[in-house]
C-alpha cells in the first residue's frame, strides 16, 4: 500500500500544476511583465495553495475578481506581500476578462 501511495503521490501533485495554464511570452508582454514573473507567480500558487484546498484555476473568476478573492486567503496562507503579488499577478493576467 506504501508503495502504491508513494507511486501516485507525484503523480497528484503534478496534476495539480499541470491542469493550471502557462504563461507564455504573450501573456508576458499583454501584462507589461517579464514571462519568469508569470511563470514564478504560477509556481507559488500550486506550492502555497494546494496544501489546504485545491489550486484555484485562473477561471475560476474574472480577472477584477482575483485580487478581493486572495486577499481573503492571503493571510490564512502566510503569504508575505511578494508571494501575494505574484500569485495575484499570474491568476489576474491569466483569468478570462
């Protein structure tokens, strides 16, 4: 059972980030924001987030949505003002307008 477990693990984690889209060089440039700013953003959401709940999709609001909806969880999460404006960052530019 240990092995099973220590087999499908990964493979939920990696599910978890992998369902979430990518930035790419145009959304960068559409934001006025290096892609790497994105990308991390993307990053902290699926490590931060996915601990208590699942990863919020950017779908899941509009855009003008995302930054009242993670400032209710950004405390609960321990995010520092950084990690908060990546993440918002990322789910803002990559959230339907």
């Amino acid at each position: 059972m240990l092995r099973s477990l220590a087999l499908t693990l990964p493979l939920g984690l990696l599910a978890c980030g992998g369902a979430l889209p990518q930035a790419t060089a145009l959304d960068a440039q559409r934001a006025h924001v290096e892609l790497a700013q994105l990308q991390e953003g993307r990053s902290l959401l699926v490590k931060r987030c996915s601990g208590c709940h699942a990863t919020p999709r950017p779908r899941e609001h509009v855009a003008a949505a995302w930054p009242t909806s993670l400032g209710q969880m950004s405390e609960r999460a321990h995010l520092d003002l950084t990690e908060r404006g990546m993440i918002e960052q990322y789910l803002v530019v990559m959230a339907p307008k």
